[in-house]
C-alpha cells in the first residue's frame, strides 16, 4: 500500500471530544473515526487490524470445534418477549417499521438462534453443537466516553453450545478455558482468568481481564496466577497473603476482553428445545455461551501497547509487517530503490506499507511512522545507500541490513 493513496491519513491533535487513549491515537493514526458517541467508522487501517483480530479467534473456535455461522441483526420482537427480556434487558434497542412493527436490533443472540436449533437437531446423535458468529452488535450503553472499548455497535464474536447433559458441557466449558487463554496469548495480552457471578444464569462465570487504567472493573488476584475474582462477588480483601505463598493479593483496574458461563436450560425450556436420547425420551438441551469483543479487543491492544510517540502493534494484529519510510523521494534512484524493496518484500508475501510522499522531512514521517505503529521501520534514502536501515517500534536501536538479511529477520 502507498501511503499516499491511503484513505485515511495522520493528524497531529487529539480529537477534542476523546478521552481514551485508545480513541484518541487509533483517530491520530487514521484507523478510525467517530460517527457518534460509542460509534466508530473503521478506515482501511484499522479494518486490517480488526480482521487479523477477528481471523485469530476464528482460528481457535474452529480449532475447538465451534462452526461458523451469520444470524440476523433485525430480531423479532416476539422471541425477546417470550424470553421475558423485551422490557428486562436495559440495553436493548427497540427500533419500529413505518408498518408500526417493533424489532431488536441484536445485542446478543439467544433468541435468534435456539429457535433456529430447534429446527434442525432432533436426537442425540445431533449434539454436542457449537455454532459461532463474529458480527456486529448493538447495546444503547448509558455512558460511551472510553473509546472502542465501550460501543453502542461494537464487532463481537459469539458462540453458544449445546449439549445433552450437564457433565458434557463441562468437559466443553473447560476445553474454552484453554482457547480463550490462546486467543489472548495471540493478541499479545496477558489475560487473566477471573471467578465472576454468573448473574441469572448459573453460580458462576469466568471473565477474561487485562490490567490497565482504562478499564471499568476492578479484580482482586494473586500475581502467581492461582486466584483472581471480580470484586463484585469476592469477600477476598486486598492485601490478604496467598494461600500458596506468593506474597499479597492486589487490587487493579482492568479491562473485560472475554467472557464465558452456563446457560444451563433456560432458554431451552422457553423454546422447548430437546433432543430424544438413546431410549427415545426428550430432554433438555444444555446450553454454554462465551463471548469475546473484537473491536474491544482492538482498543485494549493499544490500551497496553503505546507509548508517547503512539500505537505499539504486535506482529500478529498489526495492519503491516513493515513500514518503509521514503526519505529524498523527489531524487529518481531513491524513490526507484524504494519501489523496488516494496515490491520485492510484497513478492516474500511481507504486509508492506510506503511511505512515499515527496517534499516532507524525515521528522514528519517518523512521527508518522510511531503514530502508526507499524512493528518494523525500513529508512530507504541518500544516505542508506544499497542498505536498509531498520528499526523495530518496540524498541530504540537502529541496524543497517541488506534486503537478504531484512526478508530473513521477517521470515
């Protein structure tokens, strides 16, 4: 990609009405722009990002059996009514045709997707099931000030199974235990798995929670990792030393990046949905729901990954592997050098960005380049000569390496 052709470029002031970090540097940096509080317009910079997200955890969601799935948005008002959550579920957006037909406009899924379940499995031949989805969802948030991490329409993978017995989704609940851990790890997160009520569902539920200032949570944890509860529902106090010797407990801030819990069959006996077992009986199906927001998960990243120059991307969701920085662009056998590397690492199938705007100083694109954030920065320009010199985001020095040398370190 040429930067000069990109839609969506820097800007060097905070947008006045952000208050998150992760707002204010993804709008600096040209990956999006705010339509409406807690509603965002993604720019091809940060639909890269998101996508690479979002194929990480479909990877591990087909990796632990889950299929791939696209319900409705527009609900019927019928289903939510049968749940008892039309007029329950605070969040929910009621939207009316010019026909004075009321509709959802999807916050979660359960009511579209049970009934669907319904029609399709019969036996207990059919289960277990796991079906996911990664799509946009709606909730009319009271407060939406942090940025991405707290939308009124927000990308969201969920995914619900189904099981015959309470045994079976157990042995499937701890299977997502592990996955979700491996979606975090992916990211570049370290999450922590974290005991939280289960609401109106069941005794429990396990959140995923990553330190930093700009959540909205608070947990209790040992920082050995055997012990980590929401403060909502722990009588832990912090300061209380850990069972297993790994010194005091400690209180933080943190963001929610997933979830997981029992359905049990709740929303099974609404719709009746069974399933005859081997002695041709009908019962109950077990129901499990985990959810992870990707674009939450985009603006925990930055979150944790930015200095003061800007965004830190880790290789496995950043928008490019490589940033190239033209300098003396105006001088034919630089800019033709550069072209040249660009194609070449574009040939390696490396994810290349060009800077390759004429009549700018080097400070101006490498401001640019921090924004941004890409994870390597090459330096074609008059002084390079036939090498590159590159420098990681992360880090301060700076090599000089022939294009050999660089294809090798990105391979």
């Amino acid at each position: 990609m040429f930067y000069s052709k990109l839609f969506g470029k820097t800007v060097k002031t905070d947008p006045k009405d952000e208050i998150s970090v992760n707002a204010k540097l993804l709008i600096r940096a040209g990956f999006i722009r705010k339509e409406l509080a807690g509603v965002y317009n993604f720019l091809p910079l940060g639909l890269r990002v998101l996508t690479k997200i979002a194929n990480i955890v479909r990877d591990e969601m087909n990796k632990a059996g889950g299929q791939e799935i696209l319900l409705s948005a527009l609900q019927t008002k019928n289903n939510w009514q049968k749940t008892g959550r039309w007029n329950s579920f605070d969040a929910l957006f009621k939207v009316k045709s010019r026909y004075e037909v009321e509709y959802a406009l999807g916050p979660t899924h359960e009511e579209v997707l049970v009934p669907l379940v319904k029609q399709l499995i019969s036996s207990y031949k059919d289960l277990p099931l796991s079906l996911y989805q990664i799509q946009t969802k709606f909730r009319d948030e009271p407060r939406a000030k942090s940025g991405i991490l707290r939308g009124r329409e927000f990308l969201m993978k969920d995914l619900y199974s189904f099981h015959q017995d309470e045994e079976d989704f157990e042995k499937y609940y701890e299977v997502m235990r592990k996955t979700y851990l491996e979606v975090f790890k992916r990211c570049s997160l370290e999450a922590i798995e974290t005991k939280a009520g289960g609401g109106t569902f069941s005794q429990f539920s396990h959140e995923y929670q990553v330190i930093s200032e700009a959540g909205e949570d608070e947990i209790v944890y040992c920082p050995g990792g055997d012990f980590s509860e929401n403060v909502e529902i722990t009588e832990v106090k912090e300061g209380k030393q850990c069972e297993l010797g790994h010194g005091s407990l400690k209180k933080v801030k943190v963001i929610e990046v997933g979830n997981i819990f029992p359905l049990k069959t709740k929303f099974s006996e609404v719709f009746d949905l069974t399933y005859k077992d081997k002695n041709g009986k009908d019962q109950l199906v077990v129901m499990g729901c985990y959810g992870i927001g990707i674009s939450r998960l985009m603006g925990t990243i930055v979150e944790v990954h930015h200095d003061d120059k800007g965004i830190i991307w880790p290789e496995s969701v950043a928008p490019f592997m490589v940033h190239i920085v033209g300098l003396d662009m105006d001088d034919k056998s630089v800019a033709d050098r550069a072209e040249k590397v660009y194609k070449l690492l574009l040939a390696e199938g490396i994810e290349t960005l060009i800077d390759d705007r004429q009549n700018l100083s080097a400070g101006e694109k490498f401001a640019d380049c921090d924004l941004i954030g890409i994870p390597y920065r090459v330096v074609i320009s008059k002084k390079t000569g036939e090498k590159l010199e590159v420098k990681k985001r992360s880090e301060k020095e700076t090599s000089f390496v022939s294009l050999d040398e660089l294809i090798k370190m990105l391979k």
